[in-house]
C-alpha cells in the first residue's frame, strides 16, 4: 500500500534538513521495488505493505490503546491485500514482518505444503508463561507433541466416544434450559450462559466431574487474558525485539502472576488431582486412552483435556452466540430448522450420532454461522525455515504440487525468510467477493455439502477453515459441533428468543479481535417457552 503522503511532498515546503532525510527514508521504505528485504524479509515487489516508520514499521501504532490494535491491523492488511492480485500484504514490527495470506491457493502453500517449515510455538510465550510448555495447545511440533496430539485426536473424535456422551450432553443441556425458565427465560449475558454450558458439557460428559459453577467465570477470564496476550501484536514484536521486555510487559501490565495463580489452583483441584482408584473402576473416556500409554501419564492427560476444556469453552460458546444472533435476524431460517428438527425427531426426544447426521440444514448454519464469524479469526505461524510460495495452480496430492512447484515461473517466486510471521485469516478470505457470492449475507443455502467439515463439496477446500488447516488444525472440532448442535436443537425447538443487536449506547454490535472473535458491549436474550414437554 502506497504512503498517503502525497509523492515527494516532504521537498515542497521548508523543513529542517534532519526531518528531509527521515521523510526520504520513509518514502523509500514505502516505495522501494526491493521492499527492504533485510528489514521485512518479504523478497518481491508486488506484495502490498502498509506505510510505517523505517525502523519501528508499525510498532507504534500496534502500541497504543494499551496495545488492543489487532483488529485495526487486521483490517488494514485485509485492505492491503485486496489490492494485491495475490491477495497477500504485509507490514513489519520492528525487525519482524507479519504477511497477511488471503487467497485459498497460496494459503494452501502455507497451511499445506509447507506446514513443516513453519510452527506457533513462538508466539505463544505469554501463554504459556499462564499454563506451562507442556500443554498440546503451545508446545512445540515434536515427536512428544505428535504421539499426545494423536491419542487426544483418538480420544475427542472416535464415534465410539462421542456416541457415549450424548445422552450425559442432553441431560446437561436439559438442567440449563429448566433453569432458564426458572429466571423468567431472561438471560443478562449470552456470553457468559454460553460459556458456563459449553464448559459444563465438556466437564460433566467427558471427563465425570462436578459442575464448575463459581469457578466459570475466573477460568474465562483467565484464558482470555492469556489469548489476548499471545495475539497481540505489540507483545508478537516485544518477543522478537527483547524477551525481557516482553516478560516485563505482560508482569507489569496484566498482572499475568495473579491469574497463573488462580488458575493453576483451579486446573490443579479440577484435573490434576483425579481419584486414581476410581477412575480405573469407571467408564470415563479419557481414564480408557491413556491408562496403558507409558508416554502419557493420566496426569499429563488430564493437564491437556484442562487446556481442551479452556480453548473449546470459548471457540463453542461464541459459535452458538453468533449463531443465535443470526436466527434472531432470520426468522424464515429458524422455522426451516424447526421443521427438520420435526422431520428427524428421535423417540423420546433423545438425539444419537445417527441422528444428528440426517440435520444437514442445521450443518450448513452452522457452517454459514462459522463463515462470518469464526471465533478464531486469524491463526498466525512464525517461519521457522526459508521457503517459497510459488505462482501455481491449486493442487490435489503432493506429488502435483511437487510438479507444479518444478515447472514454475521463478521470476514470480515470493521467498518467506525465517522470523516471518505468516497469518491466514479465515474472517477475511470468508468474506472474499471472488469466492463467496454476496458474501456479508447470512445464507445456509451457498453450502451444497451437508457434510459439517466440508464447505462446498470441496470445489476450493481452502476458502472455509474456521478449525484451522494442517497440523495445528483444531483436533477438537468433532466434539464442539456435536455440543453446538445439540445445544441448538434443544433450544430452538423448545423456546422462541430474542437476542440484542445494541450495545449500552443504543449501536449497532461491532466485532473485534482479542485472543478469539468478540463484540463490544454485552448481548442479552430472552426466552419465552415454546412446548416444555419436549424437553428431557
């Protein structure tokens, strides 16, 4: 992106000659067809990039608002990179450039082919300063990473474990809605009631415990805190520029200690601390795949199952708030997903695996639900080995990406160098007129797959990724649709609900990034019951 300063205006009015020299700089950062390699570590000219200071790149403006800028610089890049006919952009933080990728065939490169030449595990420092190196969510891409990740993927997505947990999830979800009933149908905060069931379903179904109740709303709080530290971008460059100063930051400014420290209690009373005897008498899931791994104590897995139960609560609990916040809009689509709900109705009003597959029309708004908006907008991955993304067409196997990487017109190669920050932005390729028709429309119907995962019969795979792509895709992603989609039957087929569309101040709801997808100002609903019986 070119500099809004008019070309070479800095020499059409008196200026010190130390400020002429600083403009020149500035002016040549901005424009220069070699784009400072050594400073941005982008190698070609076509990329667009955002204007900044020829040291500090965007640092300081990352800066202020005590650093909540994300979303800003998301926006900016976003702009950036629809100028490009790549769809890629890019701007640096002192001496670490971050580069936007937006278009499904280069963020196939990225996520894909060259997934092995790039890795998070950087940038999760502040995380991880909360929750320990050890946990599947931050730890860095290893052979000890891969055997937990696998065994945590065998346990969360198996049919055989999501089938046993089915009836324990509608039960839950039953407790809650009577509740709800109870107060009126009025619920003061979406977020919250969502967040305090999506983290009881996780809890009480899969893993045999109490309810969490009290302790809610300390967990999310400290999450969030520990997500909205590892995204933000002033911290990302903090890490790069001088590791002390970043620890020093996150001390000083968000108090991250007192936070460990409840959380640890927390996680520890909760899930560090199991009944050894008694789980090995009970049917609980987690006891059954770990209890003969001697890679993986029942300790170490109950410290991952605590991360998958922090990260899920929040990526679950905003699906179904967005969700929601759409039927409210959308009168016609609501009464559809009734009358499937009707078509498909178990008996006794007890949902399985196998009829949950027959609510296709309840899959594709959940997908166009996750298409505007994904809770987790942006996955960022630190360059940890040079690479190249190559002007290509799209490919289906390795092996043609291989001939077409061979067959290539070099002179368009782009080189990533290590330290580059990559970013692919499910909130903004989402969004992309040239792959989505009227895509700020919410519009089930665009998705011809009924398949959950898959977003149009896998025409251009890489335009819907809200759960991520390749290695650090979201392993938990089966279990959370099942709780969203049971969560929705049970709710709209027993209550009729209006959701708020204002903040305090009478506006419309605006989103920003902070650690997962947010709207600013709290989001009230309430329910009036539609046929009680139904219920249980």
């Amino acid at each position: 992106m070119s500099s809004t300063r008019p070309s070479l205006s800095f020499f059409q009015q008196p200026k010190p000659i130390s400020t002429k020299l600083y403009d020149a700089f500035i002016w040549a950062y901005e424009h220069s067809p070699i784009n400072f390699s050594m400073l941005t570590g982008i190698h070609h000219p076509d990329v667009r990039r955002l204007p900044g200071n020829i040291l500090l790149g965007r640092l300081q403006h990352a800066s202020k608002d005590d650093g909540k800028k994300l979303n800003e610089e998301i926006n900016a890049l976003a702009e950036a990179a629809s100028k490009d006919r790549r769809g890629m952009s890019y701007c640096s933080y002192g001496s670490t450039p971050v580069m936007l990728i937006t278009h499904p065939t280069y963020i196939e490169q990225v996520a894909i082919y060259n997934d092995g030449n790039t890795d998070r595990y950087e940038l999760l420092a502040p995380f991880n300063h909360i929750f320990g190196e050890k946990n599947i969510f931050g730890m860095k891409i290893s052979d000890e990473w891969r055997t937990k990740r696998n065994t945590l993927k065998q346990w969360i997505f198996e049919d055989e474990a999501l089938d046993n947990v089915t009836e324990k999830m509608q039960t839950i979800i039953d407790e809650y809605f009577f509740k709800l009933e109870s107060n009126d149908g009025k619920i003061p905060s979406v977020e919250k009631f969502m967040a305090s069931l999506a983290m009881d379903l996780f809890t009480r179904s899969i893993l045999d415990t109490p309810p969490l109740e009290e302790k809610v709303e300390t967990i999310s709080l400290g999450f969030g805190t520990a997500l909205s530290c590892s995204s933000n971008l002033q911290n990302v460059a903090l890490l790069k520029l001088n590791a002390l100063a970043n620890y020093f930051y996150l001390k000083t400014t968000h108090k991250l200690d007192d936070e460990r420290l409840n959380l640890q209690s927390i996680i520890t009373k909760n899930f560090l601390e199991p009944n050894y005897e008694l789980l090995k008498n009970t049917s609980n899931i987690l006891q059954k795949h770990f209890q003969d791994d001697r890679q993986h104590s029942l300790e170490n897995a109950y410290e991952d199952a605590a991360i998958l139960l922090l990260s899920g609560h929040e990526t679950t609990s905003r699906l179904l708030q967005f969700t929601l916040m759409h039927l409210t809009n959308h009168p016609t689509i609501l009464e559809k997903m009734r009358k499937e709900i009707d078509k498909n109705r178990p008996l006794h009003n007890q949902w399985t695996r196998d009829d949950l597959k027959k609510m296709t029309y309840l899959n594709k708004v959940l997908k166009e639900s996750l298409r505007l908006h994904p809770p987790v907008p942006i996955f960022p991955r630190v360059v940890t080995k040079p690479f190249i993304i190559a002007d290509i067409p799209s490919c289906k196997s390795k092996q043609e990406y291989d001939q077409g990487f061979a067959n290539r017109d070099v002179t368009k190669d782009i080189v990533i160098s290590k330290g580059t920050i990559l970013a692919v932005s499910p909130f903004v390729t989402h969004k992309l007129a040239d792959l989505y028709d009227d895509p700020l429309t919410f519009n089930p119907d665009r998705f011809t797959s009924d398949d959950i995962f898959i977003s149009r019969n896998q025409d251009n795979p890489y335009a819907w990724f809200p759960f991520g792509l390749g290695r650090r895709d979201c392993p938990g992603r089966k279990i959370a649709i099942q709780e969203a989609e049971l969560t929705l039957i049970k709710l709209i087929d027993n209550f009729d609900f209006t959701v708020s569309m204002v903040n305090e101040d009478d506006q419309p709801l605006e989103t920003y990034i902070q650690g997962t997808l947010k709207h600013k100002g709290e989001v009230s609903a309430e329910f009036k019951s539609r046929a009680p019986k139904m219920m249980g």
